[in-house]
C-alpha cells in the first residue's frame, strides 16, 4: 500500500476532531466553565492541525472574468475607518529584524509590484473574487532582514484598534500581500486603504485593513488579534 493511501483529507480530519470535541461539550451540559476547558484542549489542536496541512507552496489564482465587482463586503461593524493621508502615511516594519524600516506610501509604491486574482472568503458565510494589487510581504521582510528566530508577524492597523498576528509560514506566502490596488484601481477607504492585507491562505478576518505597522516576532503577545481575542480561531487558515 502506498503511503498516500493513509492520509486523511484535511476537511474529513478536521470533521472528526470536532465530532469528538462537539460529543464531549453535549456530554458537559453546556456549563461555561466545561466549554472553558474544552476550547483550551481543542483550539490548540486544531490549530496545529491546520498549521501541519499548510500548503506553503499552494498558489491561488482566478481568471479576470472570475473577479465579482461587488462581492466584497464592508463590515459593518467596522464604523471607525481612520482618515489616512497619503502624504502622510508611513509604514513601518521593525521587531526582529536587521534593518526596521519607515516607509511613505510613495516608497511602498516603487518596490516591485505583484497582482493576483484570488478568493476572498468571510467567516460569516460569504465569499468573493477579487483582484489585489501591492506588495509583497516577504519582499519588505527581505528588505528589513528579518532575523532567524522570528516566528510570527503581528499587525497593527491606524487608530490602535484593530490588530492581527499571523504564523510566519503564512504571512510570507508568495502571495501575502500588503495590497493598495482592489481590482486594478486605488483601493477604497472603506476597502482598507491605502494599505490591507490580502492572501488567499487566510480568512477574511486575519486580513487587517489600514496596516501601519508590521512587526516580526519570536512569540506570540498576550493579544493575538481583535477577534481572536473575543473567541475566534487563531490560524485560521484555508
């Protein structure tokens, strides 16, 4: 027999680890402190399952007439887009790294650009085709020189309310964008801009819109990110 005939499909294993644990929360009659202890055995699990499933090598992509103009949704919730000016944007790029960078948006620009059409994908059961424009991720951490023992990449977003922490395998994918085009034009304000994270390896809400700062680290801080901070999945991954 050979060895590929043992493996399990991804989705089909990630249905029995959460048949198992979906038995034993209808086994502890719903009491908080029992889901408690549950979603700390299960959460790390599933995450390491995801994380041994990724495909850091998988490449995404979509033909032009795939791109769905108006599928990509604003979150409501998000009711306090910051008022970026171009000509004072910075990124910046520090943590564990040789070299931290300050960047203007006009910077950003000239360093080479990548596109891809890819599928955007809502934990709230939506998804949509969409084309991004920007750079790299991997090309900025190149270029600060990450050093060896960074593990993870943290996002800060304008107005300090938003963050995100991402795998490093993950957010230096081939195509983990910090994007500024949506759909071949600039992209909108309400869309991220002038600067979001977009990849098709991840779930919309590991997608942080107004980027200002990236900062790579060698453990994960106490807050992982805005939503996982208030139960969602950390990995996340697709």
């Amino acid at each position: 027999m050979k060895e590929q005939n043992l493996l399990i499909p991804r989705r089909d294993l990630l249905k029995v680890t959460g048949s198992a644990f979906g038995a034993l929360y209808l086994g502890g009659c719903g009491s908080s402190q029992f889901e408690e202890e549950i979603y700390k055995v299960a959460s790390p699990l599933n995450e390491k399952v995801e994380s041994i499933f990724f495909n850091a090598q998988k490449v995404s992509q979509f033909p032009k007439s795939a791109i769905e103009p108006e599928g990509l949704l604003i979150n409501t919730a998000e009711d306090n887009t910051p008022d970026l000016k171009l000509d004072d944007f910075r990124l910046v790029v520090d943590g564990l790294v040789e070299k931290p960078l300050s960047l203007t948006f006009k910077e950003i620009k000239e360093m080479p650009f990548y596109s891809m059409i890819i599928r955007h994908v809502c934990v709230e059961g939506w998804a949509a085709v969409v084309a991004w424009g920007g750079v790299r991720l991997r090309d900025l951490a190149a270029r600060a020189k990450i050093k060896p023992v960074a593990r993870f990449a943290f996002f800060e977003s304008a107005g300090g309310t938003y963050y995100e922490s991402w795998d490093l395998a993950s957010a230096l994918h081939d195509q983990t964008l910090l994007a500024f085009e949506k759909n071949f034009a600039p992209l909108p304000r309400d869309n991220g801009g002038p600067l979001r994270l977009a990849s098709p390896v991840k779930l919309g809400y590991k997608l942080s819109k107004w980027v200002v700062r990236v900062s790579f680290l060698a453990h994960l801080p106490a807050h992982k990110g805005y939503w996982e901070d208030q139960g969602y999945e950390w990995f996340a991954g697709l």
